[in-house]
C-alpha cells in the first residue's frame, strides 16, 4: 500500500512539474535575406519548438537547420552546404527571459514584452533583444516576433560573387502558439 501511495504522489508531483512549462513544437520562423531585383532569398521552418516558463518569463526556441524550406531547391541545398553548413551546425537555438512577464495580465489583444537572449547559429553565440507581441488566444498562448540579425556576426559568409544578391541583414519573423 505504501508503494502505491509513493507512486501515485511521485507521478503527481512530476505532472505538476511538467504543467509548469508551455510548449510549442510546430512554431514557424521565417527568415528573408532578399536584396531588391534580384531573386528572393526566403526559406521558412514550420517545424521549430518554443518552450516558456510562464512564472519566470523564460524562453527557449530550437530550429533544425535543415527545416528551412525555399521556394527554390538549389537555394535549400546552398543555404545548407555552403553558408549554414547543417551537418557541422545543426541547429539554432534561442534562450533568453520576457521581462515582466506576467500569464495573469494576458488579453486577446496582444501586448508588447522585450525579451533578451542569447542565439546561438553557426558555432557563435549573440546577444539579441526583440520585443515579442504575446497574447491569449482559444488555443493557447500566441507568440509573434520580428526581429534582425547580421549573417556576418555568426560568420556566415557571403561569397563575393552573390554579395549584391543576398543582404548581410536576415529578417526573422516567429510566430507560435504555446500550450
């Protein structure tokens, strides 16, 4: 009987525990590096996972590399062999805080939070900071973020002979929904 009693107390105790995150895993990140009159360089990954910590206000978002998808498969295959190199980095990852963040205070109209971070992409690691527009929704918690980052402060180069064709500044767009 005190067997059962342990058990049941232990798998209460860890789905409390578990409770306590929110988790997305089919987030969409969309990324454009595009240059104006020349072909569009725009890849997007539907398949990325954001978790929050709702009494802290942490956040952590992960993308495998090769989730991007483009319009154009010779652009896929030169994002992921020549300036990602998905098979050295497989993955982005995102870990940063919401500052007052707070679950009570959410309404169906979404409210700016900044939040701060760390990106870590192609072997390198950047502060970032973006503000996140966080709102309650039917399904869940809607996260939706626009921000920038410079290709060359994770050292992805960009060959001289695109140069003028792919901008160094990559617009990210996120959007998800947190249960």
């Amino acid at each position: 009987m005190k067997k059962i009693i342990l058990i049941s107390v232990l798998l209460l105790a860890n789905l409390t525990f578990a409770q306590e995150k929110m988790i997305c895993k089919t987030a969409t990140v969309v990324f454009e590096a595009s240059v104006p009159s020349f072909e569009e360089v725009k890849a997007a990954n539907n398949t990325v996972t954001l978790v929050l910590n709702p009494k802290t206000g942490e956040i952590a978002s992960l993308a495998l590399m090769k989730g991007f998808r483009f319009k154009v498969a010779l652009m896929e295959e030169h994002f992921n062999e020549n300036y990602i190199e998905s098979d050295r980095y497989p993955k982005a990852i995102f870990r940063g805080n919401i500052e007052n963040f707070d679950l009570q205070n959410l309404t169906s109209i979404p409210k700016d939070y900044r939040v701060s971070g760390k990106l870590e992409l192609h072997g390198k690691t950047q502060a970032i900071q973006a503000v996140l527009k966080i709102s309650q929704s039917n399904s869940g918690i809607k996260i939706v973020s626009n921000f920038s980052v410079k290709a060359s402060d994770f050292a992805i180069d960009i060959p001289a002979i695109v140069k003028n064709k792919v901008s160094n500044a990559v617009h990210i767009q996120l959007n998800g929904i947190l249960k």
